[in-house]
C-alpha cells in the first residue's frame, strides 16, 4: 500500500525495522470503474459519512444527494492539483519551482488553511478521474509546450504529453498521502482492437495515464454487471487480474477473491484483515499439468 513521503534532510538514511513497518497505518489507493450509470458513485453510502471528503469533480451528484458528507467541488486543473498537494504534504523531492513542492504546499496552505481541517477524514472520494483528465488536457493546451516554436500554431503532441506528466504526477502525489484512503472513481469504456477484439479501457484522455495507473495505485476494482447460471443480473467487484471477464482488475493485498459484493467500506474491511496463511502460501508458484500427448495420424501410420 502507500507509503508517506520521507521529509528527513537531504542525506539523512535510516533502515525502517520490521516491526515499525508493520506497525505503519497505510490508507489503500485505488481506482474504482464500471460503465456509466452503473453505480460508482453510490458507493459514497456505503462510506462514513462523518470521514469521508468527497471530491467532486462531475458535477453528477444527484446519485448521492442527501448525503451527509463533506465535499469540496473542483472545475479546473489549477484547483485539482493545488488540493493533491495540501491533501498529500509537500514532495521533498521537487524543487520550489515544481508542483507539490514545499513553496506550493506553503502557497495552498496559506490558501485553504491549515491542514490539520482533513485530519477528520479516513477517506477521500474522487469523482472522477475521467473528468481530472478533460480538465488536465483543457490546461496542457493553453501551457507553452503545447505550441510550436517553429510555426507558433497549436501543438497537441506537445499538449498530450505535458497531460500525461501531469495526470502521473497527480496521481502519484495523492498515492503517498500516508494515513488515507484515496478512491479514484473512473468511467470504463469497451472498444474493439485492430481485428474487431473487444476490451475495456479506462476512459481517460491520453494513452499514458492509462496505461500506467494500475502500477500507481494498490487496487484496481471494475463493478460490473455480472449473470448468474440461470441468466439472472446482478451487480459485483471484479478485483482480480485473472478474471474470465477480461475487465481491468488488480489487488494488491492478496486478500481479495476475484468476485466480491459491491460495497466499498467492507471491502476496505476485507483488505486489511490479517491474512489467513503467510504471504508465501498464497503465491501460486505451481505449472498446471501438461496435457498428454495426442498421436497424430501420421505417427500411428508410422508406429503401425
């Protein structure tokens, strides 16, 4: 799961022992997708109200209306990446002149407040990524990468790939947000590759972004409307990576089954029970076993 970014001083190293990792509150990371109007933002019911922050960014709340939550509603990239950073603290790592170093945490500090305001919350709810990304790409075409030094015109290679610098480096700031839960609601689209296979894909602009999420967050969960044997619909997580569904699905705990009930606050509960084996029983490091050898026509002329 997450870890914290390391505010020791330049040089400063120190081994982190077993049992003080182990004894490390990590909040969980994960992306949360379905197709449209399948249920993902209902989700927030299923969350504590009184510690939970919704993060709204669709402006499709009535799903949710009445809700007794707290929410902050973004509309432009500026605010989305100004709340990553006083959501997530400062990133050593960047310069003063960079985002999410400490001059912005300091700027949006002064800003939004002390950040002592989110300590109430466990979970922040981010709906949604898709959206994140519509907003992200509306900044990039405006930012001087995305025009041309030789003929001074609108240059969206430029554009497209200041959004996917912009979307990671996003993304990756709110994963180290060290003591939360951070879910990124997500819209899933189902496409047809070169030779009409059908997939599905985050909806999200750009190729990079989605390509390389699912290495950046924990879980990767799809809700999905599934059938029973008799052809009866229900609705499921699919959380695995192997699923005969071919959804987009990861769990990085290993405490998740490949079909699990929707809703969220008990498959948060479900992830941080105490495994029931060690770790190393539950690799499955085994080969199936091989299938016998069929004769084929000409070796039975052959042998006869």
């Amino acid at each position: 799961m997450s870890a914290p970014f390391d505010s020791r001083p330049p040089g400063g190293f120190r081994i982190i022992t077993a049992d003080e990792r182990m004894a490390e509150q990590r909040g969980i990371k994960g992306v949360l997708t379905g197709i449209s109007g399948i249920g993902k933002t209902s989700q927030l019911w299923t969350l504590d109200a009184g510690r939970t922050l919704f993060v709204n960014l669709e402006a499709g709340e009535l799903a949710v209306q009445g809700w007794p939550g707290d929410e902050v509603r973004v509309r432009s990239w500026e605010m989305a990446r100004d709340l990553a950073c006083w959501i997530g603290g400062p990133n050593p790592a960047m310069r003063d002149d960079q985002p999410y170093g400490a001059a912005h945490y300091a700027r949006v500090c002064e800003a939004f407040g002390s950040p002592a305001q989110l300590a109430k919350y466990r979970t922040v709810f981010v709906d949604s990524i898709t959206v994140a990304s519509r907003l992200c790409l509306q900044w990039c075409k405006g930012q001087p990468q995305a025009v041309s030094d030789r003929s001074g015109k609108p240059d969206l290679r430029g554009a497209y790939g200041l959004l996917g610098q912009e979307m990671i480096g996003w993304l990756t700031h709110l994963q180290h947000t060290p003591d939360k839960n951070v879910w990124l609601v997500g819209i899933l689209d189902k496409r047809l590759d070169d030779f009409n296979r059908p997939f599905f894909a985050l909806q999200i602009e750009g190729t990079k972004t989605g390509l390389e999420l699912p290495g950046v967050v924990d879980e990767l969960i799809t809700m999905a409307e599934l059938r029973t044997e008799d052809g009866r619909p229900y609705r499921a997580f699919v959380c695995t990576t192997l699923n005969p569904y071919g959804f987009p699905a990861k769990d990085r705990s290993g405490r998740l089954a490949t079909i699990e009930e929707p809703h969220l606050a008990r498959l948060m509960e479900k992830i941080r029970r105490p495994l029931a084996s060690p770790p190393a029983a539950q690799l499955q490091v085994g080969l199936p076993a091989a299938a016998p050898a069929t004769p084929t026509t000409s070796t039975t002329a052959q042998e006869g």
